[in-house]
C-alpha cells in the first residue's frame, strides 16, 4: 500500500468510528471529498446531520428531502433524477449523485 492510499484508508477508519453507520462506505466519502476538493469529514458531518444520524440513503423528512444531503424535488431535477429514485439507491451509489450535486 502507497502512502496515499494508507492515508486515504486511515482517513475513511477514521469517519467509520466516529460514525459507526458509515462504515459500509466511509471509503466513498473520502473518495468524493477527495474529488471535491474538500474535507472528508466535514462531509461525512455534513451526512450526518443532514441524515439525523442515520446515513441512510432513503430517510426522509416531513417536508419530503429525501437521503444522505437530503436532496429535494428542485435538486433532483436539476440533476435529472427524482428524489424517489435517489432514494432507492445504496448509500455508495448515492455519494455519487452528492458528488454530481456538489
């Protein structure tokens, strides 16, 4: 292992124990933040509170923002998509569509 994927990897166990419920894609989120340009926790915080916790894919408020960055009808659009299809996505095949959004 390179000392860049060492440090990506210590990076993504890093967010994976300070949320344990992204464990299953904290390498996701280092990889987009890392596309981005930005910070890879301040993403994953940005998950976690924008997901109340839960870093579920498919959780969604009462005003209808639905997943990780709770996307709405607006945002979706844009993106040519729908919340109901971001919203049976995986949580890693989501991060893409916050990267497309970001």
């Amino acid at each position: 292992m390179t000392f860049k994927q060492d440090f990506l990897e210590n990076k993504a166990q890093t967010i994976a124990q300070a949320y344990p419920k992204s464990a299953h894609f904290s390498k996701k989120i280092v990889q987009v933040a890392r596309n981005l340009g930005t910070n890879p926790y301040w993403l994953a915080n940005l998950i976690n509170f924008e997901s109340a916790g839960t870093f579920s894919p498919s959780i969604t408020n009462s005003l209808g923002y639905t997943g990780l960055i709770q996307f709405g009808t607006g945002a979706a659009s844009d993106l040519g998509t729908t919340t109901a299809y971001l919203r049976g996505l995986s949580a890693e095949e989501q991060m893409d569509w916050v990267e497309k959004y970001f």
